[in-house]
C-alpha cells in the first residue's frame, strides 16, 4: 500500500510555512504523494450539505455549521491548487503532487489541461490528478458554471483534456465544448497522459472511474465497504472493455494517533487500532491511502501526527515488516 499526506491549503494550518514544511518533511519521510485540495470562492452561508457530514439535506442558505462542518470561516484564505502545486514542484524532487480532487466544471478545459499540462513537465512527470463535480451551488455561481449539468460537465470536459494530452491533433465536438480545427496542443504531459482518479463515493464516480480513470479515490470508506466498492468497479471496467490490471483503489482517511478512539474513523485513536485498521484495509483490496489530519490544526500538529505514523505506525504494518 502507498500513502500520501494532505497539505491543508483552506481551514487551519493553510500558509506558506505549512506548504514548505509539511511537503519536505513528506518528502524526507519516503511518502509517496502530497495532497492539495480545491476551492476557488466560498460562501458564508450555503444552501448544500457537506457530501460526507451525514446530512441529506438543509433548507435555504445556512452557515457552515449547520451543513456538516463545524470549523469552516468562509473569510480564512483559500490557496488555489494549481498555482501552489507549481510552488510545491520547485520544492519537492521525488515525491508525487496530487489534487483531491478538482471541480472539473468550474474551469476550462483548455486551461486547465494546459496548466496541468505544464505542470507535469515542470515537475517531471509526477502529478496526480483526482477529479470531482463539487458540492457547493455558490462556487458554481461565482464562475459562471452550470450547477445543474455538473456530472455531464465533469464527463466531457474531461474527455478533452484527454485528448488534447493524447493527440497531436485533437478533435472533439460535444454538448458543452466543442475544440476548433487544427489546434496544437504542446507541450504534452511527461506521463504522456496523467493519470486521473476519480475522487467520491458514489455510484455515479464509480462509473466515471471505469470509464476514464486510472483510479478511484473515495473518502472517508470504512474498511469493509471497500470490496464491494471494488467489485463494482472491476465489473464496470469489463463493460468498457478495460484491463483492471493497475486500476489504483485509494481511500482519504483520518489519522490521529490519540487516545481517543472515533467510531467512524478507524485511523484515529491508539498506534495499534491504526495499524490494525490499515492491515484490514490492504486486506479489503485498498492501495493507497490518503492521510489527512483532523481539520483545524497548527502546523507543528501535522508535523507531528506525520512523524508518529512513520516511526510508530507505517513500521509495524505487516508488509514494512517483511520488506513486500
């Protein structure tokens, strides 16, 4: 199993020093990615529940509190990923840059394949792209997106930067986009193409997964839930014809070792519950986990959940201990 770490760049500990030392420190510490996540705008109250607070619903605008989350100040900075990935690239030699995940709809899809692009010839093939549709109407509405189309959006803007990373000469007409004749489209990613996992617990990101990803990325997914979700996949990557062989299955999860024990994140309590928590998702057929700290905390307190997963947690994991 592979793991990553979250770069807070909203809420908490989201500064420059934050970016700088949590990156190097991931970096010195053998993990394979950083994370960076995506907003553009924020709202004081908004009329959408967080997808993983466990709320179905809430009527008219409500502040954040009211929609699944308590320590969101719309007024704190909100640093755009794909600008702080090119500052993280000039820092970092070896380990991934990963974005978890961007709102696709919310902009161009020329621009944003150029600018990730650009991005993996500047860091040298080493970015990671998860993709999402977004959860907030108001964000929509500051950029001029449709809220109501976002899945159709998401799909076929995709499909575009895909072609124009894959083709010398791409061509697309479609319901949202269409490419004109004869565009070049240079330079091309260093991967060729880069890779996308598909970020959400849905059924519909499931089926966007199978279609065009090279990976899922869920969130917050208990360990016994995961080999169904991977059935699932793996039976849809068939009806598009598509090799499972390396199809990436990744979780985000909450890592706090503490000694408080949470029902609901199997990854934040004693050294041993973590461990045997992510035993038991490598067994479910997990390959990647995506560690984030609980929001809200300073920048010392990442670095030290983050030191105590590599000297106390990752050295006990079964695989660590036989070299596999």
């Amino acid at each position: 199993m592979e793991f990553g770490i979250s770069i807070p760049n909203f809420r908490g500990a989201a500064h420059v020093g934050t970016f700088r030392r949590v990156a190097e420190a991931a970096e010195e510490a053998g993990l394979d990615d950083v994370w960076i996540g995506d907003h553009i705008v924020l709202a004081r109250n908004i009329t959408s529940p967080h997808p993983y607070s466990g709320k179905e619903e809430i009527n008219g605008p409500r502040p954040w509190s009211e929609a699944g989350i308590g320590d969101m100040d719309a007024d704190e900075p909100v640093y755009e990923p794909l600008t702080l990935l090119g500052f993280l690239s000039a820092l970092t030699r070896r380990i991934r840059l990963a974005l978890g995940t961007l709102v696709v709809p919310l902009r161009h899809p020329v621009v944003a394949a150029k600018m990730l692009s650009t991005l993996d010839v500047l860091c040298g093939g080493r970015l990671i792209l998860g993709v999402g549709v977004g959860w907030i109407p108001e964000e929509y509405a500051a950029v001029d997106a449709s809220w109501a189309d976002r899945g159709a959006v998401t799909d076929e803007y995709l499909d575009v930067m895909t072609l124009l990373w894959r083709e010398d000469h791409p061509g697309f007409e479609g319901r949202f986009y269409s490419l004109p004749p004869d565009i070049c489209f240079f330079p091309k990613p260093v991967q060729r193409t880069i890779p996308i996992w598909v970020g959400g617990n849905s059924l519909p990101a499931r089926r966007r997964a199978a279609r065009i990803g090279t990976g899922w990325h869920g969130a917050f997914v208990l360990p016994d839930r995961i080999p169904e979700i991977r059935e699932d996949i793996v039976e849809r990557l068939a009806g598009y014809g598509r090799d499972p062989e390396g199809f990436v299955y990744s979780n985000r999860v909450n890592l706090e070792v503490s000694d408080r024990a949470d029902p609901d994140h199997p990854c934040r309590g004693s050294v041993e519950r973590i461990v045997d928590s992510m035993e038991r998702y490598a067994e479910a057929g997990t390959t990647h986990l995506q560690i984030a700290t609980p929001p809200g905390p300073e920048t010392e307190d990442i670095l030290e959940q983050l030191e105590l997963f590599v000297t106390e947690v990752r050295p006990r994991l079964s695989w660590e201990r036989t070299g596999t």
